[in-house]
C-alpha cells in the first residue's frame, strides 16, 4: 500500500501521471515534464513536497544537541527564522540524510529531511537524543502538508493568495522564514528559482493548492523537480550521496564546518580520510542522454555519473559525476554510453540559476 | 489508448506498418510514448545495415529513461527518418506519423508472427492488471 499526501486527490483530478516514489503515491507530471520544468524557469510551479518530514525539536538543550548532531554549524543560526543545509554523518563520516535546520526559538528548532529516510533518521535522531539529551521532545509532524511554489513569479502569485503574506515575506533573505497564521513560509527551494517552500495543516493543503492554481501557478511533477534540481546543482539524497559517500567526495564541503573546536559525529572520520574524489559537472558534447551509473574516463582515473539528464533549459545533456580530484573545469573527459564513448566537458556547477544558463 | 487497426504491432511496443512496395515502416507505439514521456534523443540504424529479427538497432531517450527499439523482422534498413532525430518531441506529437525506420524483410514468414491490433490491445490489457 502505497502512502499518500493530503493533496492526493488534487493530482488526480488534475491528470497526474502518479508514480512510486520510495513507497509514496506521488505525480511524476501532469502532461509535460518539460512544460512543468520551463514554467518553473519562466513563470511559476508548485509541488506537492508533502512526502518530505518536519521533525520539531524541542527543549533547552537542542541547540547543543544539534551542534553535535550534524556537520554545518548551528551556530550560524542567530535569527530566528533562519535555515542552514547541512549533512547528518554516520561515525564513519558518511551520510545519513542531507537536510535544512530552522532555527525558530532557542527552545525549538524544526528539521526537514528526504521522504526514503524520514524513519531512518528519526531512528538516528531519537538513539542519539536519548544517549545526550534525554529531555529533548521530537515530533515527526506529519500533520503538516508542504509546498513549495518555485520561479521568478512565484513570490508575487503566493501573495496574491495569502492575505497579509507581502508585507511579512517581502524582505524575507534566501534561507529566511517567517510564521504567519497556520502558514510557514520559507524562501528556500531545489529549483535554483526564486519562491517558497510553504509549510500548513494537511487539513488546508488541498485547498490552498486550488488557490495557487486560480492565481496561475502550474502544478509541476516529480519529473521536472529532478530536471530543475539537477541544472541547479542540487545533490540528491541517494544518487550523488549516501551512507558510503562522504560529504567531501559530494560537493558538500561548503557544508561541512571543521574550522571550529566543536566536535560533530563523524568529523574524526572527515579528517582522517584523504579526498581522492569530488563531484563536478559535465555537459555532454555529443548527442546522447547521459545518465545515472554510466562510467567516466578521464586522464587521472575512472569516475562515474550520480545523476544525468537532459536540460530542458540548455537543450542538451548535464550530469554531476564522482571523477577524480585532479580532473579541472575545461578538461575533456569520455562517458561510456550503451557501446561508445561519448566526449563531455567538465565544467562547475550549477549549470542553471535565476533562469540563466551559468556554464 | 489508439492502436490503429491498420498496423501490426511488437510485444516490445513497435508499430510496423506493411508498404505497397513490400518494405516495412516500424515506429513506437502510443503506449511506449506515453510511458516515456517527452521525448529529447533519437538514435537510428545506418540505411544499408542489415538486422536480425529482435536484434536491438535504434535507441529513443525521453526526459525519463532511455529506451531500445528492436528490429520487429529482419532484414536491410532502406531509410531512416533523420526528421525524428533533429525533433525527437514529434514522436510525442503522434507516434504514428513519426516513423523511426524503413527495412526491406528478408522473409514474409517474420511479418506473419507479428500481433495484430487485437493482440496488441489484449497485450496492453493484460501489462494494466
């Protein structure tokens, strides 16, 4: 049986091509991934994100419990409101989950984490909290649904459709959010767009989704989201890392805060390993899709693609790829597709941001 | 879901259709298209290779998944629809005008164990359940 969100029926209605998701019930598109993609880039989309968990944190001890907890450093949290990226590390310094911490009272801090690992990380959340911070309450939240509404127009059409949301959001930086009512509006996304990642009561979601829809804003599927994420030079949880991959081999070190004293699970392992691996991009030269597992040739070594596709937006082939750390942006590499060996450029991603191609 | 009644049809999801002249058209079906979804590559046989009956000859990508096409008979490859290649997105458009291929059979016998339009439905049908 798969799981469903609260906007379910809403996909249904509007002719969603539902897929399996990791076990949800979720819209791949509703007609054209490429339309949903370019409406993103040009206009503005929304996405049922529902499938993703809010985790509250609550207790006086969290913030020291959470400096402990993951790689980037809380401490960078000094707003309320304010939201960081960071990776969770196992001890051996690989990657449990990539998340965002909001920083909303020194008492309560709110996770969200990838949908295929929500119960794997509660496990890990809740074993840590019990050992170092027993009084600590967690609070999967799975009475809320989220949705993000992502392109150049995306602010502007979310404040038509929430009264009084301008004039609190409108100065709102990248990585702020704001409560306002039942409504918790961030200005984060996986698009590489301008918008908000909006956070309400399951019970409101399907018709705050129809609101969106009246003020013009498309309903955009899995499909494109991948599209979208992976021009911006988003990492995916699963394909460009993972349990075995640490965050310094997966383009994260901006992530990873090893300046200060604090110590953070898996740190020791960060700095014993050497880095033999980084992730770039590359744009295909040839015709061709590249894709996910397909093997790359470069001077210094072998390497292999975490996730390939097609650029709805430069209208060819992009991947990031796991080569070896002496392969520079402007060399020449080769991609084993089906029998050839197809040229791409290494380039630094993002490829796409705002609409503009950056590569 | 369209499957022309004209047309015969693969298990891997081809259409072919029989020309006057005895050569064969092969392109992908509704179903096929639809399951892949917008469609960003082509690749095509060589005109003058020879194929083997299921032999794997062209490949068609979508934004989705790459997908092989296999040859429905055997035979030579006597034109390609370059067309397709340079506007993938018209297979999407209507996969039944946007044709991958011609070959000319090396043996009607081949063209005899292709389905039928009702076979094909009652294949379409049975993959639904």
């Amino acid at each position: 049986m798969l799981k469903t969100t609260p906007l379910n029926a809403a996909h249904r209605a509007m002719n969603a091509k539902m897929v399996d998701f990791g076990g949800w019930d979720m819209p791949l598109h509703y007609g054209s991934q490429l339309d949903e993609h370019h409406i993103v880039r040009r206009d503005a989309g929304m996405f049922d994100v529902s499938h993703m968990l809010a985790v509250d944190m609550r207790g006086e001890n969290v913030r020291q419990f959470l400096r402990g907890l993951v790689a980037n450093n809380v401490d960078k949290l000094t707003v309320p409101g304010k939201a960081l990226y960071t990776c969770m590390l196992n001890p051996a310094g690989g990657i449990i989950d990539d998340l965002i911490i909001y920083f909303l009272s020194e008492s309560w801090f709110r996770l969200v984490v990838n949908a295929g690992t929500a119960d794997k990380d509660i496990d890990w959340i809740t074993s840590q909290a019990h050992q170092l911070a027993p009084d600590l309450t967690i609070t999967p939240r799975r009475d809320l649904a989220m949705i993000a509404v992502q392109g150049p127009n995306a602010r502007a059409k979310v404040w038509a459709v929430i009264p009084g949301s301008q004039v609190v959001t409108e100065n709102l930086k990248p990585f702020q959010s704001v409560e306002l009512g039942d409504y918790f509006i961030a200005r984060t996304g996986y698009t590489g767009e301008d918008g908000f990642e909006i956070t309400l009561p399951a019970g409101q979601a399907a018709d705050f989704w129809q609101k969106l829809h009246a003020a013009g804003v498309a309903p955009a599927g899995l499909g494109a989201r991948d599209t979208l994420r992976l021009e911006a030079g988003m990492n995916l949880y699963g394909q460009d890392m993972s349990e075995t991959v640490g965050p310094l081999e997966s383009g994260l070190a901006w992530t990873v805060d090893l300046k200060s004293e604090r110590d953070f699970i898996g740190k020791q392992a960060l700095q014993a390993q050497p880095v033999s691996q980084q992730l770039a991009g590359l744009v295909l030269l040839d015709k061709g899709v590249l894709r996910s597992h397909q093997k790359v040739i470069a001077r210094q070594g072998e390497g292999e693609i975490t996730s390939g596709g097609f650029s709805p937006t430069m209208n060819q082939s992009i991947a990031l790829a796991r080569i070896p750390v002496g392969v520079a942006a402007g060399d020449q590499v080769h991609v084993v597709v089906r029998d050839k060996q197809l040229a791409a450029k290494v380039v630094k991603y993002p490829f796409v941001r705002n609409g503009q191609v950056l590569v | 879901m369209s499957v022309p009644a004209e047309l015969k049809y693969t298990e891997s999801h081809e259409w072919v259709r029989l020309e006057a002249d005895g050569s064969v058209t092969v392109g992908i079906t509704q179903h096929a298209q639809e399951l892949l979804g917008d469609m960003v590559f082509v690749q095509l046989p060589d005109v003058g290779r020879t194929l083997a009956q299921r032999e794997d000859c062209a490949v068609v990508e979508s934004v989705k998944a790459a997908s092989d096409i296999y040859a429905p008979v055997g035979g030579e490859v006597i034109a390609a629809n370059t067309d397709v290649e340079s506007s993938p997105e018209k297979i999407n458009e209507d996969c039944y005008a946007a044709w991958l291929f011609r070959l000319k059979p090396a043996s009607a016998d081949e063209i005899g164990g292709l389905l039928d339009a009702g076979g094909y439905q009652k294949l379409l049908d049975s993959e639904a359940h």
